[in-house]
C-alpha cells in the first residue's frame, strides 16, 4: 500500500501500523516528534494499535526551541 510521509510516497505491507512505519524510515530518535495522519494528531500511546490505510498521509513534526 502506499503512504505519504512529509511529502515522499513509500511502500508498506498491509495492517503496517504507524509505529513500524516511522521505525522503518530509519528515524535515530523520535523523541520531541508528532505525527500527525490524515491532519490529524495521533497521541504517542496509539502509535503502536493505529494500522495505517492506503493512500494515508503522515507528517512527522519536530518540536523547536525557540521563543
């Protein structure tokens, strides 16, 4: 199936949940990120139970310092 993340199409076997797809990308830490499916936010803890659908779109947001 295919899934957007940041703009960059991939390709996931079917009931791929939103967890292995950020792990498969390789990401070091993922601490001080959000994902974000479909615009709309997906709290850490469901991560690992949300199964991901074709043509969904994920965005990875990086928390910034800053003020």
């Amino acid at each position: 199936m295919r899934i957007t993340i940041n703009n960059q199409i991939y390709q996931f076997d079917e009931n791929t949940t939103l967890e292995n797809a950020i792990h498969s990308l390789q990401m070091e830490e993922t601490k001080g990120i959000a994902l974000a499916l479909n615009e709309e936010i997906i709290p850490r803890s469901q991560w690992k139970e949300t199964v991901l659908n074709n043509e969904d779109k994920i965005i990875v947001i990086g928390a910034v310092a800053g003020g």
